[in-house]
C-alpha cells in the first residue's frame, strides 16, 4: 500500500518541477481569487503541461459560477477537479471530469452522511473546519474520521514532515494533501520542506505495511 501525496497551491513552475521530482503523485492549482495561492489561467496552464507524465493535475474551485470552471477546463488541461465550497453533487458531475469533494471537519457533523450524499466523488476530502474555505493551516481531531470501508479519503488540514506519519496511522487514507506545511512563503514551496514531507509519508506506510523478506531456498 502507498499513501499518495497532493502538493497543492503552486504558483511557480521550477515549484510544480520539484514537487514532481521529490515524488508528489499529484499537484493542485488554486482557481479561488480571494486565496494568496491563486494562479491565473496562463499561468496555471503552463504550470500543468510543464509536469511529467502520470503527476496528476488537480483544479481547486469554490463555489464557482459552473461558466468559469467550464473555462478554466478549456484553457488548462487538468485531469482532475477539486470543489472546496458548498457544491451539491449535481454540480460536481456536470463537468464531465473525475471530481474530489472537500469536506470540513468538526465535532458534531455527520461526516458520514456528508461523505455518502457524493457518491460519485473519486474521493473525499477531509479537512479543517475554519471561518475561510480551505483548513487554513489547521489541523482536526482524526478520530472523527469513520471507517467507511470502499471510502476513498484524502486526508489535509495543518499537515506537515512532523506530524504526517501520525496522521496517516490514525486515518490510514488513500492519499495526503499538503500546502502550507511544505511553504517558506505563500505559494512559495521548498524543495527540502517537500523532500522531508515525502520521506515523512514514506516512512508511515512501511511501518504501516513493511514489506515480507523473501526467503531463497
């Protein structure tokens, strides 16, 4: 089992190079104008067709006017959006492209009926519940997480080199999504800060699942 990592929020090409270097499975681009990490469409667009083969582009919208994520699909080849706001599923599905739902987390939802009313959803993702939209940096109490077998969760919110590894032992989700925690500015990734942040997640998953030693008779 590999727990796959989203680097989100890049801004900067020789960013988006590195994260696909150090090992990110997929890297986010943030289409919410009021956000420090927002890219503009001919920026965003040269960010995804700068990462190789088999790195996953991701969209980040909230609660966008569906004319503006239609747009956005026609100028920037991702393969993959991300709804942060209030979206119903409805709204999700009419884009014709694989989705991820965010979900804010606290105590007192009913996380899992929120999870089960986007069934068609690739994935959920979990993260903090803040005034803002988005974790803001923030972390959340992992033991709300359900076990929702044939779920696939993301995990985000406040994650970091120091605390992932525990918060992929207590969640054990399908991948892990980090902005701020891997940042030396807004929008600004470091490349030590992602190489810690990969090592980190590596190192969970084989002291979750470590690997048998063959035996040569």
């Amino acid at each position: 089992m590999t727990t796959r990592i989203k680097i989100c929020g890049l801004t900067r090409r020789e960013d988006a190079l590195a994260a696909a270097r150090e090992g990110a499975d997929a890297i986010g681009l943030v289409f919410y104008p009021p956000s420090s990490r927002y890219v503009a469409l001919d920026a965003a667009a040269e960010l995804a067709r700068c990462v190789p083969p088999f790195v996953t582009v991701v969209g980040l919208f909230v609660n966008a006017e569906p004319r503006i994520v239609s747009e956005t699909l026609k100028s920037v080849p991702l393969h993959l959006l991300q709804f942060h706001g209030d979206e119903d599923e409805d709204y999700c599905c009419q884009f014709g492209r694989p989705y991820i739902k965010a979900l804010r987390v606290k105590s007192g939802i009913d996380l899992s009926s929120r999870i089960a009313a986007f069934p068609s959803a690739l994935a959920l993702l979990l993260d903090a519940f803040v005034d803002s939209y988005g974790g803001g940096g923030e972390t959340f109490d992992w033991s709300l997480v359900p076990e929702l077998p044939g779920k696939s969760l993301i995990l985000s919110g406040g994650l970091n080199d120091g605390n992932v590894g525990q918060a992929i032992a207590a969640v054990h989700p399908a991948a892990v999504d980090v902005s701020s925690g891997v940042e030396t500015g807004k929008g600004i990734k470091g490349v030590e800060k992602m190489r810690a942040f990969v090592k980190a997640v590596r190192m969970a998953d084989q002291n979750l699942f470590p690997r048998k030693s063959s035996a040569c008779g």
